[in-house]
C-alpha cells in the first residue's frame, strides 16, 4: 500500500495499522500509534535492540526521539489536510531521566500549527504521564499535494 493511500484509510477508519505497515522503519523499532480518548498516541514496544546502555539498562536516546518525531508526524497525519507526509525541518530533544526497558508512551501538542509550518511539542512517558523520560519541541514543514 502507498502512503498516501495508507494515511486516507487511517483517516477514514481511525485505524493506525496501515500506516504502520506502510512504514518499515515503524516496523523494525516497534513504533505504533491508535486513537486514546480522540486524541493520537504513540507507542514503542520494548524490544531488546533499542536498549542503548546494557548496564544500566536504559533505552538508546535516539530511540526516544524517533518515537517522538513519529508521534508528531502521526498527529499531524490525523489532523492534516494532505496525505503528503510533513518534512522534518529540526527536532530538539531534551533527556529527562534514564527510560527503562519497558515500553514508552508518547503525546504530542501543537505549539503552532499554520498552513505550512508546525510547531509541536511531545512527550515520552513509560509509567506516569506527568514524569516524561523525554521531551521534543519539533518544527514540519507541511508539504502540499
């Protein structure tokens, strides 16, 4: 399935699936995304290979961000007016506290979101969605068909 095509049925269904299964890089860290309470949440599933620090252990930071970034672009899918995937234009990523090997909730906040720049703010959260193990501020540009 294309992406845009994947991004219209998640529109008209709600279902996040076929957007995952458009996407291998979704597949491979375990990112996935589904509707709580009408609004877009991400998940990383815990998995062996994004472990960064085997001492510790503690999730690999960049794992972190892509989960967030990921959950940013699903949100503005959601809310989008296009089936264009918006580009990154940058992403900051502030650490917080080491994330254990468990899975890792995401929610993200438009900061901004014009016709064709987003600003969006996410959170990464394993237990306590008021202790974020990482936050993101990140800029889109929001391509037009």
């Amino acid at each position: 399935m294309r992406l845009r095509d994947a991004v219209s049925a998640v529109r008209e269904s709600g279902d996040f699936g076929p957007l995952h299964e458009a996407i291998p890089y979704a597949q491979f860290m375990g990112i996935t995304a589904e509707l709580v309470d009408d609004d877009v949440c991400g998940r990383m599933q815990y998995s062996e290979h994004l472990v960064g620090n085997a001492n510790v252990p503690a999730l690999h930071g960049g794992t972190l961000g892509a989960l967030m970034e990921s959950t940013a672009i699903f949100k503005l899918l959601w809310h989008g007016e296009t089936e264009a995937v918006p580009k990154t234009i940058n992403i900051t990523v502030e650490y917080l506290r080491g994330a254990k090997p468990q899975d890792v909730f995401a929610k993200a906040v438009f900061t901004r979101r014009g016709r064709r720049v987003a600003n969006v703010r996410v959170f990464a959260y394993q237990d306590d969605p008021d202790k974020p193990v990482a936050v993101a501020t990140a800029h889109f540009l929001l391509v037009q068909d």
